[in-house]
C-alpha cells in the first residue's frame, strides 16, 4: 500500500496543481457579470470570456494529446503549433461568435475531461522523459503545467490586474 502511495505521488501532486489552479482562476472571475465578462481589454484586447476560451482550446488539445499516448511515436497537435500567436488569433476568431454561457459550458466540462484523464495515466507515463521522443526530454508532467496550471495561473493574474485596475 505505501509503494503503491508513493509511486502515484506526481499524479496526485499533478492533479493536485491542476484543482488549486482552477480554484484560483475561479477566484479571479468571481463576483464578474457577464457584461463585465464579455468587456474588451481584459488580457490584450480579449475579455474575459475570450481568455476562457482560450484557455479551454489548450486544455482540450492536451486532453486530445493526453487520449492518445497508446501511441508513444504519434505525436500530438498540441506540441506541432509552430506559430503560437498565429493559433491563438485563429482560435480566438472562432470562439468569438460564440455565446458565454457556451463558452462557459466548455471550460467547466474541458477541465472535468482534463481531471479525468490526467487520473487515468499511470505513474511512468507521467515521468519517464524517455518515453515520447516530442517531448524532447522533458516529462509529460511539464506540459500538462505548460498547457493547463501555469497557463490558468498566467492568465488568473493578469485578470486579477485587469479587476484592480478597472475597480471591478
Ligand atoms: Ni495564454
């Protein structure tokens, strides 16, 4: 039982950074109407539901990536975007017709998907930076935090300072 613990500590701790980091981008939004939410300017000239949206397009490509490691040699989208800016910009053109609420609607359930396959993967494949040659030496625990918790943190903040700034 205690190797067993200590052997699934990354994923824990993972799963662990993921739950704190959506709590604080939560946080961040709380008490926003969705006036206010969908008001330019928050992070560059997006708004906050931009930013969901954004943020969202990330997890769901790392959830895509995180589905398909049964295939070690394939690799994924998500490390193939050459032009991250010019990805961001097209993805922001076509979430933003979309309605908050849906929009919305996605980022609680990308997340949830997000939670459940991060539990789904065992402890090697979490570590072992040999094992998928596209993640040139880093561990998958690293995109996971570059695609999903560092992420949410980055933009939390900036949201945070958007608030103060705006006396929202
Ligand atoms: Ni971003």
């Amino acid at each position: 039982m205690q190797a067993d613990t200590r052997k699934s500590a990354q994923k824990q701790a993972v799963l662990e950074e993921l739950r704190r980091a959506r709590a604080n981008l939560l946080a961040a939004i709380e008490g926003l109407t969705p006036n206010d939410m969908l008001r330019a300017g928050a992070v560059g000239i997006w708004s906050v539901k931009d930013v969901l949206a954004h943020l969202t397009v990330w997890e769901s490509e790392l959830v895509t990536a995180l589905s398909r490691l049964d295939r070690p040699a394939l690799v994924p989208h998500i490390v193939q975007i050459e032009d991250i800016d010019e990805f961001n910009a097209e993805q922001y053109r076509i979430n933003a017709p979309r309605p908050l609420e849906i929009v919305l609607e996605d980022f609680h359930g990308v997340h949830k998907h997000l939670l459940r396959a991060v539990e789904a993967l065992d402890e090697r494949t979490l570590t072992d930076v040999r094992k998928f040659r596209w993640l040139e030496g880093e561990p998958l625990t690293y995109l996971i935090a570059e695609c999903a918790y560092w992420h949410e943190d980055e933009h939390a903040e900036q949201i945070r300072q958007w608030r103060a700034a705006q006396g929202l």
